[in-house]
C-alpha cells in the first residue's frame, strides 16, 4: 500500500458545530485498492496559544452517517450537530482534534464510502493526522484516537496500525465507545428467504456489502444480491444515514440476499473486510459499552474482549447506563478523558 499522505489543502471554515477555530482538510492517503485518493476532514483547535512542545492531538473518529460524499463532518447537519460538542470537550481538555471523514464522504470524493473497511479506516485516520501537521505548526508528534460507533471500529483499526505506519509520530492509545465489532459473524448468518427477524440490522448489512462493491474482494459481491438488494444497495450510495429506515422499511434479509453470506468464502472476504483486529496493540486501549445498547450489543463487544485476552491485548473496559447513541453521555466521555489524561496529557 502506497504511502505517504500530502497535504493538498487546509481551508479555514469559520463557525463549524458551535466551535470557531475549523479548518477544512483535504489530503490524499490510500484508497482500498491501494492507490492514491482524496479524503477530507477538519481540524479543530483549542482557544489561546499552543503549548512550546505544540498541541497534543486526538483523533476523532465520527459515527456512522452515510455512503455518499454529502454525508461528512461538512455536509450533514447531523453529524455536525453530533460531533461538535465531543470535539468541543477535547478542545477545552487542551487537545488539538483531527476529525477525518474516512473514504467517499466528503465534497469531491470518489464513493460509495467503504462503510466498517478496517484497512482505508486506519489509513485515512493515521493520514489525516501526517496532514494536518504539514499545515499546522503547532500540532505535536503526540496522539491517541478516540471514537464512537464506526468511530469506535475506525479507531481500534488505526491504533492497531498507528506505530508501524506512522513510525514518525508517538502514539499514546485508543479509545473505543459502543464499537462496532464482531458484526461480521451477525451478517454471516444472513441467506435467502431468511424470515424476518426483529432486530436483525438488515440497513447495516446492505451498507457494508454496498462498500464492499468499491473494494477488491475475492467474491463478487452483487452476485449475493438479489434484485431487491440490488436496488436498495444503489439508492443507498446517494443517501445519508438518516434515509436508511426507509429504504429497509418492511425489507426482510432473505429477500435481499441471493445466496447464503456464511459460504467459507464470503466469510472470509467479509472479515478481511471488516474484522477488527485483536493482537498487536502497542498502546493502551479503553473500551466504553452501554449495556442497554441495541444496535451493537453488549455481547459482541464481551466477545471482542475475550479474543483481547486471548490474544494477549490489555484493555480497560467500563460498562456503562446507556443505549448507543447516548453513551458518551452514560459516563462514556468522562471515563474517555480520565483515560487521555492518564496516556497523553494535554500538556507533556
């Protein structure tokens, strides 16, 4: 895989998510077959002047928002009403936050957005951060990355890759909230006139296969759409996450798949795909869980931490009162910044 990331712009934005000191960044980093790509994300800066060492930085990565290239950190006023206010936090903790829009979600971008792709998650991110220091002169060599949802997923892949990609800056650890994980084996039980089952996250499903379309696989992935799946699957490219529901209203998983997704080989090209990894952590890792959590259960992230401990990963997790969406707010943000302060202090 190609590398390294450029610096092709860093715009200033004005008022972004009620904060005030945004910039708007555009750089190349590598795309899922491994060439050069256009990504896009912001930067957002603490009040005041930048300690001597620069500012520490943490990586925010986003939630789940969409597949086209209007569904980013500067095109959905979801998302922007969403994330301001955990950047904001960071901001007045003294960090310096790069927020990347990974693949396809932003202005200009090629999509459909490579939706829960381990690999161009971790690249875009570790990117995003190379090319804000290029046109920041005040951002440390000093990191961690934090997220929510796919950001948890996105995270934990660019903590695993931090160091070995990015061997010029010092990584500190990663934070995970409500991460998507382990979901991979969900989607493999999926085949045709499969009943509906309540629950069964038939949107996320048909997001993930549609961002496998953009990636080289080893199967073809619109063969195991039917017609139905087919359509939804491209109607879904020029949506934003909001639009979801009602494309899969009253949509069962058995009409939408061709053939049975637990096949050796479509398993294995989804976790190739999507797998977060499990070993090889060089940095701490936190992971937040809302135990009332309904879009990623609780026991698919109790599964994740048994593979950790199998594969020898240290980890600090906390359950949490919470649901999915409102889990930084069931103690998921304070548990996130007592663990930035414990592994990169604002100021070294």
């Amino acid at each position: 895989m190609s590398r390294r990331s450029t610096l092709q712009r860093l715009d200033p934005i004005g008022s972004w998510g009620g904060l005030h000191a945004v910039s708007r960044l555009v750089y190349t980093t590598p795309g899922p077959d491994g060439t050069s790509v256009t990504a896009t994300g912001l930067v957002c800066l603490p009040d005041g002047p930048a300690p001597a060492e620069g500012w520490r930085v943490v990586a925010w990565t986003h939630g789940t928002s969409g597949l086209s290239e209007h569904c980013g950190l500067t095109g959905s006023p979801d998302l922007e009403a969403g994330t301001g206010e955990v950047i904001g936090r960071l901001n007045a903790a003294g960090y310096a936050v790069v927020a990347p829009d990974y693949l396809g979600l932003g202005p200009g971008t090629i999509g459909p957005h490579p939706y829960l792709h381990t690999d161009t998650e971790s690249t875009a991110t570790i990117d995003a951060v190379c090319a804000a220091r290029m046109g920041i002169g005040e951002l440390s060599q000093h990191w961690a990355v934090a997220g929510q949802s796919q950001g948890g997923h996105a995270a934990l892949a660019a903590g695993h890759r931090a160091a070995t990609y990015a061997p010029d800056l010092i990584f500190h650890g990663t934070a995970a909230l409500a991460p998507a994980s382990n979901i991979e084996h969900v989607f493999a039980m999926a085949r045709p006139q499969m009943p509906s089952i309540p629950g069964f996250p038939v949107g996320s499903l048909l997001a993930v296969l549609t961002g496998m379309t953009a990636t080289p696989t080893k199967v073809d992935v619109r063969s195991y759409l039917t017609p139905v799946g087919q359509r939804i699957s491209n109607e879904m490219t020029g949506v934003c996450s909001g639009a979801r529901p009602q494309l899969v209203a009253g949509v069962s998983t058995g009409s939408v798949v061709a053939k049975p997704l637990g096949d050796s080989d479509f398993r294995r090209s989804l976790a190739e795909y999507m797998a977060v990894p499990t070993g090889g952590y060089g940095a701490p890792v936190l992971i937040v869980h809302g135990w009332k959590d309904s879009r990623v259960p609780l026991p698919l992230t109790l599964r994740l931490l048994r593979q950790f401990r199998r594969a020898g990963t240290r980890f600090e997790f906390h359950a949490v009162n919470a649901g999915h969406d409102d889990v930084r707010d069931g103690a998921g943000l304070m548990y996130l910044l007592a663990f930035l302060h414990r592994i990169l202090p604002a100021q070294g």
